[in-house]
C-alpha cells in the first residue's frame, strides 16, 4: 500500500514537470512566431 501511494506520486511529478516542459516549449514557440502572426494564428487556434 505505501509502496503504491509513493509509484502515484512519482507518476504526479513526472506528469507535472512534463507539463511545465510542454508549455516553456510552445512560449518559446510563440515568442519565435510571435513576428508572424499568420503561422501563429494557424498553430495556435
């Protein structure tokens, strides 16, 4: 049982620090396309 609590909140970090890597991913993105707006409006409907 503790065993399982320990692997859920592992599974929870990686998730979050998973995300928090998606989304400096597309800012960095949008700050690249940020000049042309038409390709950012187009991948960022």
């Amino acid at each position: 049982m503790k065993y399982d609590a320990l692997v859920m909140v592992n599974n929870q970090n990686r998730e979050t620090r998973r995300k928090m890597e998606e989304k400096k991913i597309k800012n960095r993105i949008r700050k690249y396309l940020s000049n042309s707006k038409i390709i950012g409006g187009i991948l960022w409907k």
